[in-house]
C-alpha cells in the first residue's frame, strides 16, 4: 500500500492566464530585490522606502520580511540554522508566487548564508533576482543594535546570531551594494532605483 | 539562556504603504474566493475559468492549488490529516499576504475540514473569505475521478482519501454554494461573479 505522501498524484495542470499577462496587466515586470546583510545594517529601512519610491511611481509591490512572515506563515520554524533555512527557502517560494501575480516584492532578511541565497535565486530564476548586499560593518551594526539584539547575543541570551556567534557570509557576485555606514537610507534607495532603471526592471 | 527560537525578539514596525493604498493603485478590493469541495466536483477548473473572467474585468488575480504550492512552498508537508491540515493553514497565510498586496486569491483545495477553514477564516478576515461550496454528489465525482484517484483509494493505494476513507465537512455556511452536477463551469463562474457584484466584492 503507497502512502499517500508522494506529490506524484499532483497533476500539473496550466492556468488560463499567464504571468506575462498579469505583468501586462499592471503594466511592469515582476521580480525581486533581495535585500542580505547583517541585522542593523538598514534592510528593513531601505525595504519600507524602496516600497514608497515604487509605490510612487506606479509599481506594484510587497514586502517580505520577519513581521509578515515569522508570526503567520513560518510560525512553526525555530531560529535553529535548519528553522533559518527552512524560513528563507519558503520566503524565496512566497516570492515566486508573488512574482506569478505579477508583483515585485521585496525581501528584507539577513540570509547569511550564500549556499540559501543560491537557492532562493534558482526558485526565483536568475534574471528576476536581484540581490543587494546591504553592506554595514559589524561594529556599526552592533552600536546601532536597534532591536538591542546584539547584547543579548553578546550576553550569551540569543543563540546562532549572526555576526556573534553565526557567520554573514557577505555575497561574492551581488547585483548591487549599498554602503549603508555613511549612506543615507534614502540614498541608498535612490542607488536602486538608478540601478533598476539603467538595467530596464522599471 | 534564552534560545533564540520564540517569536519574541521580533519588532512589528509597519509599512509605509498601506493595503488600501495598494488596493486603490490596482483599482480593486483584495478578497479571497475559497473553493471547498470533493477531488472532482470541478474547483480546478471553476478556479481557472473564473480567473479568466476576473482578467478580462481588469481585476488582478492569484490561484493557489496543490499545483503551486504542494511542490514548491509545502514541499515539505506529507498527505496525512496533520500535514493537509498545515497545508491549509500556510494556504490562508499566503491568500492573506497576496490580499496585502492588493491581489485576488482563488483558493482550490479539498479542504474537507471545517475547523480548518474557521481557521483560513480567521486568518484572512471574515469580509474577505468567501467560502464557495464546489458541490456534486460523491458518486458523481467518483464517476468523474479526473485524476484516477478515487481508483486508487477504493483499491486501498492512498490513504486517508476524502469521501472514501477521510470525512468530507461541508461547509454550514458558505457565501454561496455552486451545483456542478449539471451545472456547466461557465456557468458556475457565472454564478459566482454575479454573486461578486450584487455584493459589492467587484
């Protein structure tokens, strides 16, 4: 007797109306600014006013980040590295359905790792990924420390945090960088957008 | 020392951009129409073919079914009543983040249970959840069997298969019920678009 726990009974049936219909139809393209870096470093920041620059210029858009995610859809993950994974890899699909609806999203989570970044650009698909490294030094994360995360990961009270006691494995190829240790988070948005621009995402 | 694996540490900032404001870009009210019924009584195809007619009326859409989501984002959830159960869950968070994007969601699961769908309920907000009962006999959709599996459930091969070895709850209370015995899918998504508009959804 089969279990039925194999996805082989799942019939791949297409739909009627296509991604490129639903971009059309919002008038844009569909893709996704994967913002990494370590906690402190401004993704949330940038996410929120990438969001508005968009938003004004006619842009259809969602952000993805720990507050829409870790307490509803991912509410059963630990902060475990395989809870970490597991989260990053579900966002990354979340996005793609997103995509499929023809809107762009935004992601905001540290991602440390490269080999769960390489993943999330494969769900996503290559040329709709655009990574930007959100790029601080840790010392400047840790004397920000806006969510006071830091000190409880110095004190011993978090486990596996990045930057103390995990490793930011920072990206070797990212579509962009923004230097956020002097650069303004409105700079750094206007950095993308110049980027975004000149590559024809918008 | 505390691990790191409650969802306590994180800040709930909110968004520059509201759902109203995505909403109005898009020219639409954010809803979601939850097909409920038996593997056969036709969700998949009234799901499509109401998107098609949604498209054609401007409205922007999203389908979520076991084709989008048992492969990719659920990937890691079995068959059995804990891991369907999950899966409807996570299908109510995701309707929920597309509505915030200003998106349509058409659901189109068995979703046999109703204290599962109370939950999607919950979780997407009573005025947005339309809960369309997908409805024809069990011998009619057994005769029907589109994906050969009540086949395989009378032979013993899946387990825990609705309306052979698993309950089928319909709903007490859905927004409106579409027959399909008879009934055309045209004609379903007919009946469910009128319902739409004499209430004010489109």
């Amino acid at each position: 007797m089969t279990n039925f726990s194999s996805n082989h009974n799942l019939a791949t049936e297409s739909f009627l109306i296509s991604r490129d219909q639903k971009e059309a139809l919002n008038g844009q393209k569909a893709f996704v600014v994967w913002l990494t870096g370590l906690s402190g470093a401004g993704k949330s920041t940038i996410a929120r006013n990438l969001e508005v620059a968009l938003f004004k210029a006619g842009i259809r858009t969602l952000i993805l980040d720990g507050d829409n995610t870790r307490m509803s859809i991912n509410r059963d993950l630990d902060f475990s590295i395989a809870g970490r994974q597991e989260n990053i890899r579900r966002v990354a699909e979340m996005a793609k359905l997103l995509n499929d609806a023809g809107v762009v999203v935004i992601t905001a989570f540290i991602s440390p790792f490269e080999v769960d970044r390489i993943q999330a650009r494969t769900i996503i698909g290559e040329d709709c990924f655009i990574e930007v490294f959100v790029d601080a030094p840790l010392d400047v994360c840790m004397e920000r420390d806006t969510k006071g995360l830091y000190q409880k990961a110095i004190k011993g009270e978090l486990k596996d945090f990045t930057g103390i006691s995990s490793p930011y494995e920072a990206p070797g190829n990212p579509k962009l960088t923004v230097q956020t240790k002097d650069q303004k988070p409105e700079d750094s948005v206007m950095q993308i957008v110049a980027w975004m621009k000149s590559n024809y995402y918008i």
